[in-house]
C-alpha cells in the first residue's frame, strides 16, 4: 500500500467564474482525499472566489500577477508533502487524476509530473491544435527536456524548497523552473493518465487558417475509410443519450418517441440507448433498443460534451464486436420528428457523398452575431423573405447522420456537410425543463394529426 501523502492543489485564477465550479467539482470527486485547496486569486471582479468558497478552499489574494509569484505565495500558505498545480478553467477528466500524478514520486530523483492536456469539442483549432500536438499518450521520463506546464502538475515541497519558481518573470516559468531542476540532476515525468480538460490551450491563439488545417490532418490520421455510395449491407446504427430520471410525456416515456423513429427507419439496424441509469435501461429494454451496458457516471456531468459520450459508446460497442458504417444521433428532447426524415439523411449522406447530414430549420428574421461588443448583421438586410437567402438552425438533437470516424476523432461534423430542411414549427421544438414539456403535451394530439 502506497504511503499516504498530504497534497496542496493550488489553483491560480483570475474571472474564472465560468470554469470554477467544473473545476473543484471534479477535483472533490477525486479518489485520494488527502488534500487541500489553496486558491491563488487575482482581484477577480466576478464570482470566482464567492463559487469557490462553497468548496472550503484557502483563498490568497494577490493585486500584481507574475506567474510563478503566484504559485509560490499559493505554497507558502498551505501545508502539503506534494504540490499539485492546476488552472481555474481546466477540469480534471476523472477520479484518478490525483492519484495517477502522484504515483510516479517512487524514486526520489523525480522531481515533478505534469499531465496530460485534452481540448474540448468547443476549443478554438488553434489550442486544439497545439494540445493535440503536445500531449500525447505516451509515458517519459525526461533527463534534457525541459518542457513542463503548470496548468496540470504536481512537484516536490522540498525540491520547491531548494529551487523556487521565478517571482518577476512575466510567462514560461515553469519551463525556466524545469531546466533548473534538469541542471540539479532531477528527473521530469510526463504523465498521461493524469488528464484535464483544457478550454484554452496552452498558446491562445495564432494564425486560425494555418490551424484549421493541422488541426483536420492530426484529426484525421489512422481515420476509417467512408463507406462506398450504397445503402446494400450497410450496418446503420443509432446511439440515444439519456441521463437521469425518466421523462414522461403525456404518461409515456419521452424517450418512447425517438426509440420509435429509430425503429421506423428503413435503414437502422440496431438502436442503442447509452446511459446511466437502471431505470432508463429498463424502459428502453422494453421500447426494444439495446443497453448492453451502463456508462460512468463520469460521462454525465454538465461539462461534458456528447460527443465524448458517443464516442465512448462507439468504442463500447466496438469492444462487443459491433462495427457500424454509420452512426444516426438523435435526442429524446425533440419528440416531434417529421416521418421519413432519418431515412432522407442517410440517403443524402450516401448518395450525396457527405461527411455529415443533419436536420435543420430555415431562419429569415434579422440575425445578430456579437463580435468584441459590437453587433455584426448575419441576414441579407431588410427584404421580402422570398428574395432571401436562409440562415440555417442546426437541429442537431433532432437527427445527425455520420461515419464513426468522425465520433473516434470527437467530431460529430465533418468537413462536407449536408442538410435535410425541416421548417414546421414542431420539430424545432426542444424539451428541457417542465415548461416546455407541459407545452409538448398540449401539442401533441396536433402533432399526430399534423403527421396524418
């Protein structure tokens, strides 16, 4: 049994409102408990420390940001054998982050550990880009490298002791701190299993059209090949998320109704319900999908994309031996799915040799998009609808129709995409809280006439 260490988690933050509370409650989840959280803030003029505080942090204010300053006032007000280091808006991606850093100190030569960084399905190409590139999934250990980054470390206290970060440099400190520790004779770990999701990335931002593209090859290595323009033997499946208490419209499971426009399609093989619940497993037994088995509940908290979760499925399901060809995404939130539409997309994305094929809704009102403050115009002005182009909605929810490698490479979208219109006023309509689903229920006796 591994001797139980005291752990310091500093945590330096600025307006981190947004990220805060993901990031200590995914740090409180963690399995090794012996820790303490000293929050290092810099006159955030949000709610950072006012979120932070229903944790039971230490709070250090600090009025002049140097980086290393920072973490070095953050140890001198804490107690810890072992120092953890990790941004406000970085969240650890599972239970054993803690432990997963502090596992590689079995020999004293190790100095410090810094993990793995992934980006979020939302992160700009450029930090996606860069993560990509720099964190791999390979263990080190590094003798003459001296990268190293402190939004996902863990060091020595009495390496600290001896060698400081560097109080008055403006950036890079931890690499400046890691090329001192090389010169004494340390060690430096690269740990992958001990993850964060970074929203950031470690570079924020370069040249976007230079990204975009490293970002698609690294994207797209060791992808699968598409299948050919048939729809004969083609294995088509559909994966629908479901988390929590079943909702019930009008006294029947919400979800009853995306299980029967799976079922309905000409083309899907096999419905499969991902969730983690006993419950949603039973009903979607009974409706005839498939729940071959119960996700984490790591994958159900309100910071994590879909995408992550489909993709966990698809690797599931490929463990069983279950490889399909394509893959429809569907919702239980938009129960009013005109008839026919899946099978329209997977047809278009077939025969039109698309990447991805989704629903969406034509919009023709004035459309604003908000850039550094200022309002930008995304209509063509003020005219008559009929001499309009269309802004087009993405009805992702209601169906999405997509090759597995895409979903392996945490993209539900590929470069090539294709449309199916749907503009009745009801399959836009999105349930997500008891308003909209008392709405549901008046509508729906209009929606099957509507459907007649």
């Amino acid at each position: 049994m591994r001797q139980k260490y005291k752990i310091s988690i500093i945590i330096r933050t600025k307006n981190e409102e947004k990220w805060i509370t993901s990031c200590l409650e995914s740090i409180s989840r963690q399995r090794y408990k012996d820790f303490e959280i000293v929050l290092v803030d810099n006159c955030s003029t949000d709610k950072t420390v006012e979120k932070a505080k229903n944790f039971g942090v230490k709070v250090v204010n600090i009025e002049e940001f140097f980086p290393g300053n920072a973490i070095n006032v953050g140890i001198n007000a804490s107690s810890g054998e072992y120092i953890a280091c990790i941004s406000g808006h970085c969240i650890p991606v599972n239970e054993y982050w803690l432990e997963n850093l502090l596992r590689n100190f079995d020999h004293p030569e190790i100095a410090g550990v810094y993990g793995r960084q992934e980006p979020m399905a939302f992160t700009n190409d450029l930090d996606k880009r860069d993560l990509i590139n720099l964190f791999g999934l390979d263990r080190r250990v590094q003798v003459k490298d001296s990268f190293f980054h402190n939004a996902n470390s863990m060091f020595r206290r009495d390496v600290w002791q001896k060698i400081p970060f560097d109080d008055r440099v403006t950036n890079i400190e931890d690499r400046i701190w890691a090329k001192n520790i090389l010169e004494k004779g340390y060690k430096l770990v690269y740990e992958p299993d001990a993850s964060v999701y970074h929203y950031h990335g470690i570079n924020q931002g370069r040249n976007i059209s230079r990204a975009q593209k490293i970002v698609r090859i690294l994207e797209s290595l060791d992808s699968n090949n598409k299948s050919s323009p048939t729809l004969a033997g083609l294995n088509t499946i559909s994966i629908i998320p479901a988390t929590g208490k079943v909702l019930k419209l009008n006294g029947r499971p919400l979800i009853e109704h995306t299980i029967e426009t799976a079922k309905n399609s000409k083309y899907i093989n096999d419905i499969y319900v991902t969730t983690d619940s006993n419950e949603y497993k039973d009903v979607a037994e009974n409706l005839g999908a498939h729940v071959p088995f119960l996700r984490p509940k790591e994958f159900s908290y309100d910071y994590i994309e879909l995408i992550k979760i489909y993709r966990f499925t698809l690797e599931k399901l490929n463990q069983k031996g279950i490889d399909p060809d394509l893959v429809v995404l569907m919702e239980e939130n938009y129960p009013f799915r005109p008839a026919g539409l899946i099978d329209r997309m997977i047809e278009s994305l077939v025969f039109d040799n698309y990447d991805t094929v989704f629903a969406a809704r034509p919009e023709y009102k004035l459309c604003l998009s908000k850039h550094n403050d200022v309002f930008v115009r995304l209509d063509k002005g003020v005219m008559p609808n009929k001499f309009k182009d269309p802004i087009y909605v993405s009805l992702l929810g209601l169906g999405c129709v997509t090759h597995p490698n895409l979903i392996y490479e945490e993209k539900k979208i590929g470069d090539k995409v294709g449309i199916i219109e749907v503009d009745n006023p009801f399959s836009g309509i999105e349930i997500r809280n008891n308003d909209t689903l008392l709405f549901a229920e008046k509508l729906m006796q209009n929606w099957h006439d509507f459907q007649k």
